[in-house]
C-alpha cells in the first residue's frame, strides 16, 4: 500500500484501491487541476474494473492509494 502524496504520481493502467473497501481498480482517467496552482483538492481519478458495465468510479487521491507491486 502506497499513499498518494500527488496526482502526478498516477498513470492511466494502474492499480489502485479504495481505502474504504480495498477493492483494485485500473485508473482509467484522471482531471489534474493545476492552474494557477497546484490544488490536490480539485484533482480527480476515475478508476473502473473488468467486467463493470455500470459508469466508472470517481475518487480523490485522498480517497486512494497504489497497490503494491502494481505500477
């Protein structure tokens, strides 16, 4: 389990997980606020899992971590 420190350290691919539920997830999206300045607060991840056919999940990176291993 890895904290979040900043949305740039997520790519479109990877695993992560809620950490309410700790259920892995593929990040398929994400919306990085950076103007005028850097705000973690308005930057979102949309994350999905195989076999969904419902909308993809929306977190913030306080909401998240990376699984171990799967960057």
């Amino acid at each position: 389990m890895k904290e979040i420190k900043d949305i740039t350290e997520l790519h479109i691919g990877m695993t992560i997980a809620d950490k309410k539920s700790q259920f892995p997830m593929k990040v398929v999206g994400i919306f990085c606020s950076r103007y005028p300045k850097l705000d973690n607060d308005k930057d979102v991840v949309y994350a999905d899992f195989e076999g969904n056919e419902g909308d993809v999940f929306e977190y913030s990176i306080n909401e998240i971590y990376i699984e171990d291993g799967k960057q």
